[in-house]
C-alpha cells in the first residue's frame, strides 16, 4: 500500500534562506501524524509545499503515490499546469490558524462553496452534504448563521466542515486551536478526534501535546529545517533523546 504522504529530501529556501533543510517522512493512510516545534522551524511550509502551495525547490513529495506539483521524465521535472495542480489539491482539505471562512456567506453556504464551484456538484446535494457535515460538527442548528455571529471554535469547526465536504483523502492541519480562546480549544480537538476516529489519514501542526498524545499515532519534532526526532509521540513526549527536543518540551509542556 502507498504511502498516504512521502516527503523525500524535501528542500525549501525563501531567496538566499533555506527553510526546509532536507525532510524525510511517511504518513501512512489513516495515520494521525503531528508535527510540533518552535516558531519558525518550517512547519507552516511544510504543510504548504505538500498542496503545492509553495514550490519545493529539491527531494520529492509524494501523496498517496503521485509526484505532488510536478511530472517526472527521464531525470527531469516539469511543473504541472495550473488545473492539473488545482485537481491534486481537491483532494487534501486544510484547515488554518485562522478561519478564513467567506464573512459574507452563511455556515451552510460556506461548506457548499466548493462542491458547487469547483466540481460542479448539483446545489441541492450540496445543501443536503453540507447539513449534515455542520450536524457531525455539532452546529446542526447554526447553519443560517455567518461567521460573525458564531465564537472562534465554531467558526474554526465550520472551517472543517467546509474542508470535509470536498471529500479530502488527506487532511492538513496548521495550528487549528492556537488562535482559539483556551475555553474553545476542546470542542475542536473533539471534533478532530471524531475525523481521526473514523480513519481520515491527518497531519496536524499543534503545540497541544495532550491531544498529540492520544490521538496521535506518530509524532515528529521540527527544529530549524530538520526533522530532529520522530516515533510513537507518547515515546517522544515522555523520553525525548535529543537536547533540543528536551529544551522545547519543557518550555510547552
Ligand atoms: N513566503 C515567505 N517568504 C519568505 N520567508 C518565509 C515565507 N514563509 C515563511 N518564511 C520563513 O520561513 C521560516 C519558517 O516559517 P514557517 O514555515 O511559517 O514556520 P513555522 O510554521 O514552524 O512557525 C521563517 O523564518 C519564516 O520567516
Ligand atoms: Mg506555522
């Protein structure tokens, strides 16, 4: 079976700025893989590079066993047009610090955006997938609402549905509670259990290390560009074995 996510020897520079020093990593189908790490370690660009969001500038990214962004021939890549990387990214929902949802729509509006609009799907199975989506999300009874009227955590778990109804096989998450007063963190993390629950393969960026370590099933420290450290995350959080994963612990947990 594929891999659901291969990076190899990923690397990443900003101009003269190298972000991504070389990461290697699988996420294998149904996996609940977290990243954690310091600020600017190059988390936020790793999530990015894999739905091409930012070009990698050497190594391979693979999801689910397709070459991300680009086609191979011979030795040779060739960058993939604008529609063919827009249909590898239809399938990786991602979901951010902020909510980014269209202030203008309702709940119910804003999870149906993208299955009418990018696969053309009829407005009434839209509306049907979308109800039940906010339903899974427990805001069943909010989808007349708009995203002023609702808190940060239901505004964030919103953010989900709307990624869920494109129907991802592959869902990125970056820092999704950070922005989140502390008293709305856990409704989110209940809402990312549920998903990891019924299977959707994950990788979630987070500096909650209780939901990294139930849920989790594996765990890797980023430092500086680098994959410093990586294993079962109750392994890593208990006993780390690298210096820099034992000073960032400490300063988190
Ligand atoms: N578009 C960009 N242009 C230039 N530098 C960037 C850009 N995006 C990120 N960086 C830099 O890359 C480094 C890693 O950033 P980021 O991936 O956001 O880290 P993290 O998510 O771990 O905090 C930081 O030094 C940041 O300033
Ligand atoms: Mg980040």
């Amino acid at each position: 079976m594929n891999a659901m996510v291969k990076a190899e020897a990923v690397h990443k520079s900003f101009g003269p700025v190298e972000v991504l020093k070389g990461i290697d990593l699988e996420v294998e189908p149904r996996e609940v893989f977290c990243i954690v790490g310091p600020s600017g370690s190059g988390k936020s660009t790793f999530l990015r590079c894999i739905n091409h969001l930012e070009k990698i500038n050497a190594g391979r990214l693979y999801v689910d066993g397709t070459l991300v962004g680009y086609r191979e021939h011979g030795d040779k890549l060739y960058e993939l047009r604008d529609r063919e990387v827009a249909a590898q990214r239809r399938d990786i929902g991602m979901v951010f610090q902020r909510f980014n949802l269209f202030p203008h729509m309702t709940a119910l509006e804003n999870v149906m955006e993208a299955p009418v609009l990018v696969k053309g799907e009829a407005k009434a199975k839209a509306q049907e997938r979308a109800r039940a989506l906010l339903d899974r999300v427990g805001l069943g009874e909010k989808t007349g609402s708009y995203p002023a009227q609702l808190s940060g955590g239901q505004q964030q778990r919103v953010a989900i549905a709307r990624a869920l109804a494109m129907e991802p096989k592959l869902m990125l998450f970056d820092e999704p509670t950070s922005a989140l007063d502390p008293e709305l963190v856990g409704e989110v993390l209940d809402v990312m259990r549920d998903l990891a629950q019924d299977g959707m393969t994950m990788i979630v960026v987070t500096h909650e290390m209780g939901f990294a370590r139930e849920v989790g099933d594996s765990l890797v420290f980023m430092d500086d560009g680098v994959v410093v450290e990586s294993g079962n995350p109750r392994d890593v959080l208990n006993d780390p074995q690298h210096e820099r994963t034992k000073s960032f612990l400490s300063k988190v947990l």
